[in-house]
C-alpha cells in the first residue's frame, strides 16, 4: 500500500478539540510513515449524527485511495458511523474509549482491521458495553487500567498504533 494514497482521519471526542495530546501524538505516529492526516474540528455540535455528517462533508472533496479512521470516545462513535455508511470497508478503525451503547444504537463495523483500547476504570463509557460491542463486532479489544480520557496510558496508545499502522501497510 503506497502510503501518499492513505488518509488518517484523526476524530476529537465531545469535549476535546483537533489539538488535544492525544491527536497530536498518533499524528506523528502516522506521519513517520509518511501517511496523510486531518483532523477535523466538530466543536461546533455535540451530536454524534451531526458529526458523522461533518466528517461526510469534510472528506467530500478530499482524494485517497485508502482510509483509516481513528477516534477518542465520541470520535470513535462518529468514526465507525461514518465508516458503517460505507459501501466498502475502510482499512482500519482504531478506537480509543469508543461511546458504544450509549446514542441508542450501534453502528456495525465496517473495516478491515479493528482495535479497540479502552480504560478498565472508564467512568463515562462502561467496559462493560464496550466488552459486548467488542463481542458482537468480534473485534480485538485491549483494556488498560486507566480511565475514559486514557490519560496514563499515551505512550501506550502510540505503540498499538505503531503497530496497527505496521500490519495495515504489510498488506
């Protein structure tokens, strides 16, 4: 896969921006490998529809070849929402402390690869509802001990998606 033609699309979670720590370290992650990277900025509505819209219209007129999506909490809803409206599946999700069970309904992967990471101390989105997620999705889940925001957990994050990115560019 010749990376120029890849897009990462970094998604923000609800009260978080397109500069939070977390984005900014996976950007340069993906940037090692010379991937492509936006990240676009939904602050204007809290609504998870309304942003799986937002990110629609953001890639409308955007050129690739291949797409990986990865988000934070509300980001990762609006990340596998929009990869669900696809006709085709993406190369990869990579979910941090995705918002499953929580809108009232929970879009189906649709992506070639999947990880979820997810705080066993989550205090917003249960690892319970992520674990049934996970299960129904059968989709590979990593739980750490840390909480909703991942905050104890960046370096940790970086080396799964180092890796992440390593398997999808060896295909």
């Amino acid at each position: 896969m010749e990376a120029s033609k890849i897009l990462v699309v970094f998604s923000h979670g609800m009260q978080s921006s397109p500069a939070s720590m977390k984005i900014l370290e996976l950007t340069e992650v993906a940037q090692k490998y010379s991937l492509r990277t936006i990240a676009p900025d939904y602050r204007a509505s809290v609504d998870p529809l309304l942003r799986t819209k937002m990110l629609k219209d953001e890639l409308q007129n955007v050129q690739f070849e291949k797409l990986i999506l990865s988000g934070s909490s509300q980001g990762a809803y609006v990340s596998i929402n929009y990869a669900s409206q696809l006709e085709t599946p993406v190369e990869g999700l990579f979910l941090l402390a995705p918002a499953v069970g929580i809108y009232g309904f929970d879009p189906k992967i649709n992506a070639k690869k999947t990880l979820i990471i997810h705080g066993w101390n989550d205090e917003t989105v249960s690892p319970d509802k992520v674990f049934k997620y996970a299960m129904r999705e059968k989709v590979e889940t990593i739980f750490v001990d840390d909480n909703h925001r991942l905050v104890n957990s960046h370096n940790l994050i970086c080396e799964f998606f180092d890796a992440f990115l390593q398997k999808l560019l060896a295909q």
